[in-house]
C-alpha cells in the first residue's frame, strides 16, 4: 500500500479492523510463548535491524526530502534523521528490552478460602495496544519491544512524516522476529497516514484493548473523544518546585536551576516555580541570576517583580497552565505551604511537583495533599522517569490515575488474571 | 430540585458541573481523613439510614406508586421495593464496610536508588468517582460506602423509576456522615434524571476521574461511546464450563447444575456448556435429565441433538453469544480442550470459564489459553464473586482489562502515587 494514495473511508476502515482481527490472533499465540522465546525474538529483531539498516537509512531520507520540501524546522528534522549511530542505539536498545525481567507470569496474590478453592491472581499480557506517536521513528521500535516483552501485539501508527522510515523499521522487527517464532502480525504498523484510521483504531474496541497516545494536545484530544477502550494518556508536565521557608536556599537554587535548564524540551522539566514569601526576598535575586546566566525568560507574579524588577515579565493566569518545554520560568510567590498545594492542584497537570525543605512534617503534608503521580522532596523533578526509577526502559510517563500512573514501564504493560484451583466445589452441594 | 422539573441542556450542564467541582474539592478533604475518621463517619451514616428510615420508606412508596402506574412488572417492582428489612441489610452493610481494611496508605514499592533517592509507590484514593445505575435503590448506599471508604467522593446517577428513594438515602447517607466530619459534597446524587445528565458527566473528565455503569447494554453503550475519563464496565456474564474428556463426570454435574440453576439471574452463572465429544454421550443424558427437572431449556449444536434428540432446540450463532440470565443453557460438543478454548475466546465476554477435568496438564493449558478475568478449574462458576474471594464486599465485576478485572472491591478503587524523598539530587551536579 504507497502512503500518499488516496484511500476510502470504507477501505481504510477494512484494513485497520482486519489489522485489528490479526492483532487479536496474533496476541493469544504472544500470550503464550516463555521468555527464553521472546528474548531470542528480541535479539533476532536487533540483528534484522542492522542487517536492514542501509535500507531503513535510504527510506528515512525520503522523510527527510519531504520534510525539507513541506518546510520541517531544522529541529523537527534532526528529529525525523536516522544515521548508522541513532540506528545502533535502537538496536541497542531492542537488546536491553531483552535483558530486562519478564513481568508475565509473577503472582501477584494467592490466597486459599475456607471452602478449599484456591484462588492466585497472577500477570498475563493486556493483549492488543494501540500506539499513536508522532515524529520521531525509534518510537516504532521502543514501543512495539516493550510491548512484545509483556507479551502484547502492537498496532502502531505513527505520523506522516516519519512514515517511509516507520514502515522499514516495523518491518525489519516484524521479519527479525518471526525467523525466532513471532507469530504473523505480531507488530503492524499502519502503513497510511490518513487521520481516519485514528478514528477507526478509536472505534475498534473488540481488537484493542488499549490505546496510548503520544504526541501534542490535538492529538491526544482526538483519541480521548474518539476512543471506546482504554486511553492512557502521556499528556503535560506542568511540574512545580515549591521552595518552602524552610528550604535549604543552595540546595533549592541546585534543583531549580537542574529542573529548569538541563534538558527543558521534556515533560519532567520545571515550569512554574512557587516560593514562601518568608525567603523570596533573599532567594529570588540569586537564582534569578543563575537563570540569567542561561538566558531563562521570567515570568512573575506581582509580588515576584516588586523583588525582582520590571526585567521579569508579569505573568498571566495562562502561564499558570503552561508547559513552555522552553527556556521560560513562571514564578509565583506564596504565603503558605497550603497556598503551593492548592495552586499546585489547580494548575498543575498531575505529573510531578518538587518540595525543598529542611522541615519534615511540611514536607510529609506536601507529599501527602499534592495530587500528582510523582511527588518529590528534595529531588529535582527531571528523575521522574522510568530508568531513573529503576523499572528499566518506559513507554512514557502515564499523567492518568487508572491502571498506570507516572513512569510507565513493562509492568503497567499487563493485566492480571484469577487462576482458582478446586475439587467441585458448588454454592449449594444439595442441588 | 424536583424529579420532573423540566430543565434546560445549560441548567443540567451547570448543575451537573458544580457538583463535579464540589466532588474534587471534596475528594482532596476525603484524601486525607485517617481509617479512624472513615469509620467513625460510615458508623453514623448507618445510624442514620435507621434514623431516618420512616422518610426513606415513605419516598420509596412514591417510586412504587409511580412504578405501577408506569407498568412496571412485578420484578422490577420487588427489586425497587424497601421495607424496613431491607433497609437494616443496607444499614449493616454500611457497618460492614467500616469493618474491612483500609487500602489507603498500604506501601506497594519501595526502592532505594544508587544515587540515593529514595522511591516508595503508595496507594492513595483515585479522587471522584462516578456511578451510573438503575433500579435497585440499595445500589445507591452500597456504592458510596466503598468509594468512600477508599477515601474517594461519588457522584450517584440512579435510575428515574428509583429516584424518590435514592434521593431519600443519599441525603441520610451524607447528613449523617457530616455528623462525624464527612467533607461536604462527598456524596452527591444527582437529583434529575434526564438522560442529558448522563452526557453532561461523561464530558466531565475535569472532575470525574472514573466511571462505572451498572446496567444494561443500552447505558454501558451510551457511556463507553460518550465518556473522556477511564470507564469500568460490569458487562456480561457469558459463562462456559467445559467438561473435558477427562472430567469426573459426577462432579461436572454438580458443577454444571450448580452454575446454571443455583442463581441463573447473575452474571456468573453458567450460560454455555462444552462437552468433549469423547465423553458427551454418556454425560449429556445424565446431566440433561438434572436439568430438565428444574426446568432448564436446553439449546444444542447438531452433535448435541444427535445424543439428546429433537426435544432440544437447536441453537444458533446467536446463542453462543448470549448472556440468557434465565433457566436456558447452551449447549455444544467440541472435539478437544483446544476448540473449547477457541470457541470461549471467541464468543465469551471475557468473565469467568471453567473446566471440568482430572488432568492436570489440560486444565492448566486451559488456565493459561483461555483470557478471562477469572478462570477456574473444579470449581463452580458461581464463586467468581469479591466475597467468595476473600476481598469483602465488591462492587461489581470487571469485564475491562485495565486497571480492574474480576471481583472489584475496595483495593481496586484505589490509585498509587510514587513518593520520592532525596538529598537535593540534581541530574546535572555542575550546573
């Protein structure tokens, strides 16, 4: 199938629900298979992938030609660049997944009742899992691994401009895999682009059990209006740093300045910093200053531009609710402890929120009332990540409460099962 | 407000959204309430369903009333009917709750990092709750003690023909909560009952964490296509028990009579029996002679007709796909434990599947193959059922994958929350 003809509504609807029907098959036979199989899956895939690397590489300049001919920004096209390296790392990381322990199959509970039925609840597979991304083509292989290694089939489907490379890669998993036993469709990527076959992966809940989507805001509005299965989004990161009167001042200058500017394109950097108005006076101008020097823009509150001058721009209450995923800093000064966690709560995405205190039972309510997957003190918000954790490799971080919340790894890529055990046991033994 | 006022599309939306934002508001006060409170408050609400158990009565004759003259049957009327009986078995059941543990706090996780933060995954409240359901007014108490018990509030969303009586007990519900410091707006009914009100909540993904409909496949259809949060769904019940040629044929019997006729209005009763054809001519006369007195109607594949003669109907593609909730039983002869397999795969709902075998290799390939929530082995399907399990009371069962399958008691209505405590860690120490 070319990914630029033009396809029926009817025609788009019958391959992805006959992609569904495969995916379905495809992870009854995944659901099974041990994990000696799956890890020589993985590393047959690794190896497909640098014996096809040449031709992931020539189908990723087609990207490129088309992203430099539709305008791309030289950001969005490094982003899209696949060379020899980036593909290693990829492949790299395909072996890691390997390495990593298997989640299915752990029992989770056991438990024996009174009337002898013993009941085990025990990790199985989700089964089919729906993968909406955009731009970058390693997701293609991050996601459908972490996926296999749960034993779950994927139905990727990625964005437009990375779709030649897409297509090589998934590919190159799909053929690398079967010559150790991955059954067929396994790992399907949609191979067009049109923004129907979202709809119809939204509608298709009898083939997917889940879907995920990662990418900008229009996106995941669409799949969370659409979708009739389970969505776990990987949405904003507005996350806070609350320097409390308490505070160690170096120690919360260290964090806001690592949170803010060591990589301030990702979802676990620092946007909107709250400090107690007991030390605002002495702290704001020394880590102003710090930002400055690496020309962090300003954005204050009234109280916070009466210490620091008319340089900081004022902030609006839109700046309360942004993820600026930039060299930008909102600062709001507060009265209280209480003051930061209920502004925290209002504005904040649930993701992760930093408390600097040398004061332990601030601290604790701080943990306790913040309402966010990951609640730091004394931590810099940037290890709010799956590896940082110690879960391995993630597929994102969930800003949902239900199944999976925060660093999202092979755990939160199954369910479970109740396994009961017994000897004809019936509710009434009379009938 | 009154039950049969008529109100605008923009009065439900402001009505219904208020309560969601008092139900968060709430919902950060419930978090925070230690076990003791949460008992102390749950030991009043019982006290006062007896209190005021005069005025709930007397709106529940209103429902009756109206009931009759609606036509509703005699069922229907019984199951909304109260007396001061049934109204005790809610009180205690109220009692009850306050008895089981409480999830809120338990530590899932705890983990020590080389760098020394220090991360601990707790269980915490999942915020608000939405329950949508119909007829039974004893729904209404049942739902919100467990939500509230696992510190989350709860917007009710009962049935019209229901109204006057879950009115009646959600206000004695949260006025005598108060009376022990129940957070205002904890429990909140919504007191009209147009079918816009429904739409209105699932569009509320701001303030409504996770729904649950309780009800027929009219309601699950219009808020799994409509909702933007997490919807947990109690569906169908299309239970198999799979008599396998090694079975001990007196206790697939027991098994068979017991899942079918011990209570076949629930959703864990038996709806479809599989016979292996190598032992289905000396079981099926046996077992169908059982059920034949207690009036079960039998449906059968060509096989099962062949052994049991023409006064067995002959069941068609829709029987294996039906959940009957009455005295009919599907029946079909399969050739091995694999077609018994696919065939549940194929047409159950993914609820609870037994085998009947003494082979144990058999029985655990059908553990493993078939994927439902709850699969059994030697075991009547009528004990897939969170007191049968150990859990307490349930709220119902699960047919989702995610976050929630099978028996769902107060542990699944629960979030977690990743705590991470440090020393001022930063990523990039020289920054």
């Amino acid at each position: 199938m070319n990914a630029v003809a033009e396809l029926s509504p009817e025609e788009i609807h019958e391959a992805v629900f006959t992609m569904g029907r495969q995916a379905r098959t495809a992870a009854h036979a995944l659901a099974i298979l041990s994990t000696r199989q799956k890890n020589a899956i993985l590393h047959s895939m690794a190896a497909e992938l640098r014996e096809q690397s040449a031709e992931i590489l020539k189908e990723n300049t087609k990207d490129l030609a088309a992203g430099e001919a539709n305008g791309l920004s030289g950001a969005m096209l490094d982003r899209l660049r696949l060379d020899e390296a980036r593909l290693e790392t990829v492949a790299g990381g395909v072996e890691q997944v390997a390495g990593l322990a298997d989640p299915v199959g752990e029992i989770l509970d056991e438990r024996t009742r009174p009337n002898g039925i013993r009941i085990q609840q025990i990790r199985v597979p989700i089964g089919v899992i729906g993968i909406i991304y955009e731009s970058r083509p390693n997701v293609t292989s991050d996601a459908a691994v972490l996926c296999l290694k749960s034993g779950n089939a994927t139905i990727l489907r990625g964005g437009s401009e990375a779709i030649h490379s897409n297509r090589a890669m998934a590919a190159a998993l799909q053929e690398g895999g079967e010559k150790e036993g991955l059954p067929p469709h396994s790992i399907q990527l949609i191979p067009f682009t049109d923004r129907e076959s979202v709809k119809e992966m939204a509608s298709m809940d009898r083939y997917l059990d889940l879907i995920i989507p990662r990418g900008g805001k229009g996106l995941i509005e669409t799949v969370v209006s659409l979708a009739r299965m389970p969505v776990i989004k990987h949405y904003d990161g507005i996350c806070h740093v609350f320097v409390d009167e308490a505070a160690d001042q170096v120690m919360a200058g260290e964090i806001t300045v690592d949170a803010k500017t060591q990589k301030p394109s990702v979802c676990n950097a620092l946007e909107t910093l709250l400090v107690h108005e007991a030390v605002a006076g002495e702290f704001l101008p020394t880590v102003a200053k710090r930002l400055a020097a690496r020309q962090v823009e300003l954005r204050g509150c009234p109280k916070t531009r009466a210490i620091l001058g008319d340089q900081v721009v004022a902030a609006n209450e839109e700046d309360w609710g942004t993820e600026y995923l930039d060299y930008i800093l909102a600062i709001k000064v507060v009265s209280s402890g209480a003051e930061a966690i209920a502004h925290i709560n209002q504005y904040g995405s649930q993701h992760t929120d930093c408390i600097v205190t040398k004061d332990g039972a601030t601290a604790e309510r701080f943990l306790r009332e913040v309402d966010s997957a990951c609640v730091f003190h004394n931590v810099s918000t940037r290890f709010s990540d799956g590896e940082e954790f110690g879960f391995g490799a993630e597929i994102g971080i969930s800003t949902d409460k239900l199944h999976a919340r925060g660093p999202m790894a092979l755990r939160e890529l199954t369910s479970y099962q109740y396994r009961v055990r017994g000897a004809g046991q019936v509710k009434d033994p009379l009938s």
